[in-house]
C-alpha cells in the first residue's frame, strides 16, 4: 500500500510532461476544494479531505480506463479525495479479505473499496460472513467471460481454466473437463493444441487471440467462443451477474461522513468511464500515465499488443460493457433484479439465501427516485427476447428472421455513430440491428435503397421478394415523397407487421416499437392514466398517432398538440395536462414551466445535437421544478424500442411458424 498525493506525484522521477502538467493543475484544485468537501473525513480523521483505500482485482489495465482517467485527470480529488490509497494487486479470490484486513487495520480510514466478479463475490462472502462487505456500484453489467474454442467443443474435450474458475466452467461445461492452466500463456496454448478450449475474456483474450492467430497465418474467424451467459441448457442459462463490480467495508455505509467519502469515489470512478467513453484516445494515455503513477503495471501474457488500433479495440469493447451499466442518470448502477437472479444460480445449492444477499441496500449509488429511468427495463426485455429465439433455433433449427428497408439517408440517423459511442452499444443500438441480430439470435436482413433511383414499383418488388423469406419486415419510415407510402405499408403483411404501422388502422397483432417503449416504461413506473388527462405532442404516425391510440384504450382522456395549433392553445394545453407525452422530436417545442406543477411527463421525441455534443429531449429547461416524475434523456424510453422491435420478431417467428398455414392475407393500412 502506499498513498497517492499531490507531493508524492510532483517528486517521482518517472513522471512524464505530460504528467508534470497535470500534478500542477492538480496542485492548484487543493486550494479550491469546498469546505463541504474538505469536511468529509475532518470528523474521522483530523485530516483536510477524505481517506478512501482502492484494492483493485486485477494490474492497471483498460479494464480500469474509467480510474486511469479519473486519476490523472485529478477527478478524484475534485471529489474532496485528497488521500487516495490504491492496494497492490493480490492473488484473485483474496480481494474481500484485503478489503476487510486493510480496513481492520486502518479503522480511520473513510472507505475501504475492491472489485471483483460476482461469480466470485457472492461466494466468497457466503462462505464467511465475517468479511463484512457490500457490493455498491459494477463498471461492467455482464461478465465478458468466454469458452473459446477452434471448433465445436466435443464430449470429453480439455477446457483449460484459471485456478478459481475451474468448478464454475465445469457445471457449465458437464460434458467437457475443466483443468486449471496457466494465465499467461492461455492462448499459445489453444492453439498449439494443448488445450481444446480456454477461458477468455471477449474485451482481452479474444482480440488478442484473432491477431496471434494473423501472425501465424491462421483465419482469426476460424475461432469461436461461447459467452457463459449465452449456454443454454434446458431451459435455463448462467447467470454470473456483474463484472468489476464494486464492493466496500460496511464501516463506509455506516455515517455520513463515510457514505460521502464512497460516494466521492464512486462519482469520480464513473466521472472517469464518461470521459473515457467521450475520449477513447485520451483514457489510453491515461491508462498509460497510471500505470506509471502506480507501478501497477500489466503481467506478462500472450494476449496483449502494444498498438493503438489493439488497445482502441479492447477499450471500445470494455466501454460497451461500462454502457451498460447506465441507469436514469448514471453509470455503475446495480439491478436488485439482475443481482437476485445471479445469486439464486450461484448458491443454488444452499437453502434460505436471501436473493439480495452482500448487495447494498441503502441506495448509496442509486439514480433519484423521480426518474423514469428504461434501461434496465430494456435490457431485461432484450434478454427476454434474446432466450426466445435461442429457444426458437433448437426448436426449429433456425433463427428468427427481420428484414429492414430503408430508402435514402434518414435524417435522424445523421449522428447515428457518436449516438453509439455515447449512449448504447452494437449488440442493443437502433442503428446497429443487423448487430443486434447477431448478438441476440435473429438473422437480420437491411436492405438500403437509394432514393434516386427507387420507386414505388420496386420497393415493391423487394417486399414482395422477401416477404416470404422472412418473419418480420420493418419498412423504414419516413419514405421519400415520391413514393406512394400507404401502398408499399399495404404490401407488408399484418402477420409479419413487426414495427405495427398497421396498428391503429387494422389492429396489427404487435404495437409500434417506440410507443410499445413507452409504454412499458409507463407501466412499470406505475404512471396511471386512467381518467387523468394527457397530452400527446405530435402525431407521426410511428409515435404519435398510436401513442394516443394506446393510451386513449387505457382510460385516459387525449389531447393531441402539434405544429398546426397556435403557441398559446398548445401552451395551455400542456399547463393543463397531467401527464404529458412528447413526440415530436424538436428540442425546446415544450418549455418545463409551462408544466403543471406534479405533472408527469415521458420523454419520447429526442433530437442529437452536434454542438451541445449531447442528446436533447422536447422539453427545454429545469423540468424537475415542475414535474414530479419524468423519464430522462438519454435513459429514459430510447432503450427501449429494439427491445419492443426483437420482441415483435421472436413472437411473430413463433406464430408464423406454429400456424397450419403458409398463406398471409394482404390487409390496408392506413396512413395519416
């Protein structure tokens, strides 16, 4: 252990300029940290900022992108952290035990924090009580852990694993043999043969085995691997919760001083992924200067490469798991849900085990309780669709199957790249779904057409070309003026309606997406609109026009405000309204204090802007001095609709395919 300062960063002599530049900024943040700030541990300690100890489970590496950046950036100490102590790497399985033993030894100390896997957490803490520690917060939703393979896996094939996995890969791998092998040479192995299979982590081991494997002139594409969470058997799955999750001594949940000492270095811990989230080249660096500070650095294995396209690569895929963990307003977010669900297949054996148990239930890292927040919502739907079609494949010996048609350059997905860097990922982005498929069991089809060229006679002929071949088709709205809309919707079968255009017209057996979204997010926030009055603003007939269908059939009495009705009409309508619904995706059409006070207000229309670098919603300014719940942007309905999109298909790919007949009948649909 030793203690991070701003004398210790100033005096080493491996400090680089670029780091020499940065002890002075930080240098210059001592004297501006708040008093509030500075109060933190006074009470505990007689010191001028909290004391916070960091026991991290593996060497300074990508996988730690968003500390790197929090520590070099000075984020930490911006927090009030002035005392930062980091731990030496300790063997895996130990790190609850030198959380407990740093803490019992330094009883002044504010917060005592590690990170671990679940798989290896919820164990460990079961079989000793004693070790006295939470879990708070997770950089990763999921656990990236794999089986990579040269082929398929045959009974009785050799799966080399690391030490303290062994028997989890072999209850998941009954008819392989799980043995422990070496870390570093874990790919070398695979493929000299050693081994039939290895465990590897898609965010290292896999990139680094696909360039092994070019260096010897081998197809990087000739090796698969099966993620743990994704081997179904029967007709359940692995759950193992979540990845570098964040856990502390329970002495930090027990008074304010120490909860605000944890919460400091969560936020700056997260403050840190968002930057390296924004700026993957930077955290690179970083990562690099922190290696540096902390003589931290990476082991020797085979499954690293010194280049920057390699560690681009990595950190892109490690940031994707960081993404998920977003919840309402923040990232490293725990789902009650998602933890009960990994205990109960984790001690499965045991009897009475609370599903909760080692998680923190004190909310020290939680969004606030206004927020109508859908990503988690949205991920377990995706998850949910995603074992349906699993199921669907060993049913029917096929994948469930989407078409998407677009013709031209659609406006909103002008961004459509950054909005993925910033907010979501391939495997769950509306603008990635043939990455979506893949990811989640679904053969996806995008067929792109050029404006110029197309008309309403060929768009046609691709219909009618697919249509047959195929269980879902989206047709993407809206088409060119030039093409006869409600025509070409006609030609798309109701039974194949994933994205519900026929919907309000002749009650498609599944809703639009986006409404669908919304909602379900409705629902699960328990919005009541029975009797109440709401308000829809704007009425495409993709958002819109069916969001008041739906919520008109739930008792609710609908007023539909658009760009045809005077400022003064609309603004009245909105200050009278008790739930109001945006749609119309033009940032600033509603201003918040026109709400009425406890109004409840659900974010749909949003609109990317390239100045502000950021996604904005329809409602302009401080929205939660009126509103006394609404759903946030981003967080709130966006991650919601592939999921609605996938579920369509995966229940439409079921009924198409039970159904005694092979025939669909052409039904209108009716545009407005």
């Amino acid at each position: 252990m030793w203690r991070l300062s701003s004398v210790v960063k100033r005096e080493r002599n491996t400090v680089t300029a670029t780091a020499k530049k940065l002890v002075n900024h930080q240098f210059r943040l001592n004297k501006h940290v708040s008093l509030h700030q500075r109060s933190l541990s006074s009470a505990a300690t007689g010191s001028s900022s909290p004391d916070v100890a960091v026991q991290l489970d593996y060497y300074m590496s990508l996988q730690f992108a968003g500390v790197a950046c929090a520590l070099v950036n000075d984020t930490y100490q911006s927090k009030g952290i002035n005392s930062l102590h980091f731990l030496p790497t300790c063997p895996v399985g130990e790190e609850a035990a030198r959380v407990r033993s740093f803490q019992n030894a330094n009883p002044s100390t504010l917060a005592t924090l590690g990170s671990v896997e679940q798989n290896i957490f919820t164990p460990t803490l079961y079989n000793d009580p004693s070790l006295n520690v939470t879990a708070v917060a997770s950089m990763f939703r999921r656990s990236p852990l794999c089986v990579a393979s040269l082929g398929p896996l045959k009974d009785g094939d050799v799966i080399g694993a690391h030490e303290d996995t062994v028997e989890l890969l072999q209850r998941i791998f009954p008819k392989q043999k799980v043995v422990a092998s070496p870390r570093g040479t874990k790919n070398t192995d695979l493929l000299d043969g050693t081994y039939q299979g290895i465990q590897a982590y898609t965010t290292t081991e896999i990139p680094a085995l696909h360039h092994l494997m070019e260096s010897r002139g081998m197809d990087p594409n000739a090796v698969t691997f099966q993620v743990l969470e994704d081997v179904v058997s029967g007709s359940s799955a692995p759950q193992l919760g979540y990845s570098q999750m964040l856990f502390a001594a329970n002495e930090a949940l027990e008074s304010t001083d120490r909860r605000e000492a944890a919460n400091a270095f969560l936020a700056a811990t997260f403050d840190g992924w968002q930057h390296a989230i924004r700026n993957p080249d930077e955290a690179i660096e970083a990562v690099v200067e922190a290696q540096k500070m902390l003589k931290l650095d990476d082991e020797s294995n085979d499954h690293w490469y010194d280049s920057l396209s390699f560690k681009r690569e990595m950190l892109a895929l490690t940031t994707n798991h960081v993404k998920e963990t977003f919840v309402g307003d923040r990232l490293g977010v725990l789902s009650p849900n998602r933890w009960s669900k990994a205990t109960e297949w984790l001690l499965q054996d045991k009897k009475d085990v609370d599903p909760l148990f080692g998680l923190d239930q004190t909310s020290l890292w939680a969004p606030p309780a206004n927020l109508l927040n859908g990503n988690e919502l949205a991920r377990e739907a995706l998850e949910d669709a995603k074992f349906s079609a699993m199921k669907f494949e060993t049913t029917y010996g096929r994948k469930p199957s989407l078409a998407v048609i677009t013709v031209g350059e659609l406006a909103r997905y002008e961004h459509s790249q950054r909005r993925v860097q910033l907010y979501s990922n391939p495997s769950n982005s509306w603008f990635t779904k043939t990455d979506v498929g893949k990811s989640n069991g679904f053969d996806v089809t995008e067929i792109n057409l050029d404006e110029t060229t197309t008309t309403t006679d060929s768009l046609l002929s691709e219909i009618y070309k697919i249509r047959d071949n195929v269980d879902g088709i989206q047709v993407m709205w809206p088409l060119p003026e030039s093409i006869d809309s409600a025509k070409v919707y006609n030609a798309v079968p109701l039974d194949k309606d994933v994205d519900g255009i026929h919907y309000t017209g002749w009650g498609s057996k599944y809703p639009p997406v986006t409404p669908a979204g919304a909602w379900e997010l409705m629902k699960a926030h328990n919005v009541d609109v029975q009797g109440k009055h709401v308000v829809v603003v704007g009425r495409s007939p993709i958002v819109g026009h069916p969001m008041a269908h739906m919520l008109r059939e739930a008792g609710a009495m609908i007023s539909v405000a658009h760009t045809g009705v005077d400022k003064d009409t609309f603004q009245g309508l909105v200050g009278q309204a008790d739930v109001v619904v945006t749609c119309a995706g033009s940032p600033g059409c509603v201003q918040a204090d026109w709400l009425k006070d406890g109004a409840e207000v659900v974010n749909i229309g949003t609109t990317f802007c390239e100045k502000a670098d950021a996604l904005l919603s329809d409602v302009e300014g401080d929205i939660e001095s009126k509103a006394v719940r609404y759903s946030p942007v981003p967080g709130g309905v966006g991650p919601l609709s592939i999921p609605m999109l996938f579920r369509n298909v995966v229940n439409a790919a079921w009924e198409q395919q039970s159904s005694s007949t092979d025939k669909w009948e052409q039904s209108p649909a009716t545009l407005r």
